[in-house]
C-alpha cells in the first residue's frame, strides 16, 4: 500500500506525531466535507475559521494544492489506506 501513498500525508503524518498538532484529521473532514466546510468543522469540533487556518497553515507548509480534484483523491486514498495499518 505504501507505494501508492501520497508523499506529502506521510509528511503532514510525522509533523502531527512531532508537535502534537491535529492536521491530519483536519484534512481529512476538509477533503471529506470540500463542499460544506461547515460540516467539517462540526465534524471537528472547531469553529470554520480554525478549520480554514489549518488548512492555510497545511498548504503554507507542505505546498499541498486542494483545489485539484484528482491530488484531493490521491491524498483521501492515502488517508483510507493509512487507517489499514
């Protein structure tokens, strides 16, 4: 499964286990939810701006482009194959 891993949630994986930060699971509900940002949030349990600032802060670290549909599917499939683990 790991050769079919997008490289960049590896990285995002390894900053969240180092500073305790929470963006992978911010991206997940993002991509889940990329239509109702709302839901995202609730999903969350965060207001819409915290959830806008992370994912800003993703983008700024790790260059991820989200408004590309098929990077969004390989990043959402990674995430699904990272809970087989």
């Amino acid at each position: 499964l790991y050769d079919f891993f997008h490289p960049t949630v590896t990285e995002i994986a390894e900053y969240d286990r180092n500073n305790n930060s929470e963006f992978i699971p911010t991206l997940e509900a993002y991509l889940t939810y990329v239509d109702n940002p709302s839901e995202a949030a609730k999903n969350l349990n965060v207001h819409k701006n915290t959830l806008f600032y992370r994912i800003n802060k993703i983008k700024e670290l790790f260059g991820l482009i989200l408004n590309d549909g098929y990077e969004r599917a390989k990043i959402l499939t990674t995430l699904s194959f990272m809970k087989l683990k």
